[in-house]
C-alpha cells in the first residue's frame, strides 16, 4: 500500500475495534502513517493486578506492545496479521491512566516481518516496550476439498 492509499484512523479503528478484547481495552486510533500507528488505551479498573499499588497487570501491557506492532504493519498489508513471536519489557509500573502507544515497522519481509512498540503512561513515561515477528505472507485461498 502506498501513502496516499493509506486507511484513514477512523477505518483502522473500527477494524481494530471488531474484536471484544480490542473494544474492552477501550482502543482509540490516534494516527496511522506509513509503518507507524498510535493508539490510546482507556484506563479500566480491571486492569489492576495489585489492588493494594494500583499498578497494571503486565499482560495488559503485553498486549497493547502485541497490537499496536501488529496493527502498524497494516499500511503494508492491508490487515492484521499473526503473531510468530513477541519480546516485551517492563520498564516501571503503569498505574491509573490512560496508555498510549506507538507502533512502528523496522523490517518488512514477504513471509515475515518485525515491528516494534512502546507504551507510555498517562505522564509520557514509557512503561512497557517490545517487538515482535508477524506472518506477512500472502494467505493463499483455501482450496475446496476433493470429492472421491
């Protein structure tokens, strides 16, 4: 996909937000570019792994590094795609607040690919990073089954 073919946010985000656990993170899509993307993530109380810190569970965390690296391939691929592998760290808790978090491409490959991203906390601290390889093969149509 080209630049200037480039979804607009407003059509990332209601693709993004088609799955439940996209729409119960409460995702927002800030901006989509080429091989980038930013999103926000809508603090929710659920959120809290420790209920005595306040601090946000580190699956959470993982998850919106996943996505947002996932989803900023979609300006080469047109769509999501899956998840080979996944490095995340944890940089310093991420108490009440809404994240926010960039994607960015680093390699694009025909079978595979690599993207990065960052979450930030509600002050601009980063709290969490990581990167990830996805399956950016072409999916192949799938052949009917053969009839004896």
């Amino acid at each position: 996909m080209s630049e200037a073919t480039l979804p607009s946010a407003q059509d990332i985000e209601a693709r993004l937000r088609r799955g439940p656990f996209h729409e119960w993170l409460g995702l927002k899509v800030v901006s989509v570019g080429e091989g980038e993307i930013e999103l926000t993530a809508a603090w929710r109380e659920e959120w809290v792994v420790n209920p005595d810190k306040g601090y946000t569970h580190g699956g959470i965390l993982a998850a919106l590094v996943d996505l947002a690296a996932d989803w900023a391939l979609v300006s080469k691929t047109g769509r999501g795609v899956p998840t080979i592998d996944l490095r995340v760290d944890y940089h310093r808790a991420a108490f009440k607040g809404d994240l926010t978090v960039k994607g960015k491409v680093v390699k694009f490959g025909s079978q595979v690919s690599v993207a990065e991203a960052q979450v930030f906390d509600k002050e601009g601290k980063l709290v969490a990073s990581g990167r990830g390889a996805y399956s950016t093969a072409t999916a192949s149509p799938a052949t009917p089954p053969s009839v004896p």
